[in-house]
C-alpha cells in the first residue's frame, strides 16, 4: 500500500534537508554520483532520513548532524 500523503512529505523533508544538512547533501550527491536520477535520489535521502528518525527515537537521543552522516563523511579513495 502506498500513502501518497507520506510520500510527499518524505520528498519535502528530503529536498529541505539538500539546503541545511551538508550530510544529507554528501548523501544526495553519492547517489547522483551512481547515477541515480534527481527524484529516486531524493526518495533515497528519504529513507535514509527516516531510519535517522528511527535510530533517534529507539535510542532516545536527539539528531545530531555529525553522528547521523558519520560514516557518510568521507568516500573511500578508488583502487
């Protein structure tokens, strides 16, 4: 089942987040870099920023930016 109500907010949150969390910015960027196109890259922040939402409400702590993009922070050189 799909809520289309959800989903827009998903989309919204994620396309805010582009401007304000230079994580979820490294994070969107990865995905483009992989060539994903723009919305099924934003659908990707989405979900990553739900499961940030859900590591903050199981562990009862409150968002922070460097732990929740920490092993986002640096892309592992080619070989």
């Amino acid at each position: 089942m799909h809520n289309d109500r959800l989903a827009d907010a998903l989309q919204r949150q994620a396309f805010s987040a582009l401007n304000t969390s230079p994580g979820a910015r490294r994070y969107n960027d990865s995905q483009r870099a992989r060539n994903a196109d723009y919305n099924p890259a934003l659908r990707q922040l989405g979900n990553r920023l739900v499961g940030i939402l859900h590591g903050c409400l199981k562990t009862r702590t409150l968002y922070n930016e460097a732990t929740a993009w920490s092993h986002h922070a640096t892309i592992p050189a080619a070989t």
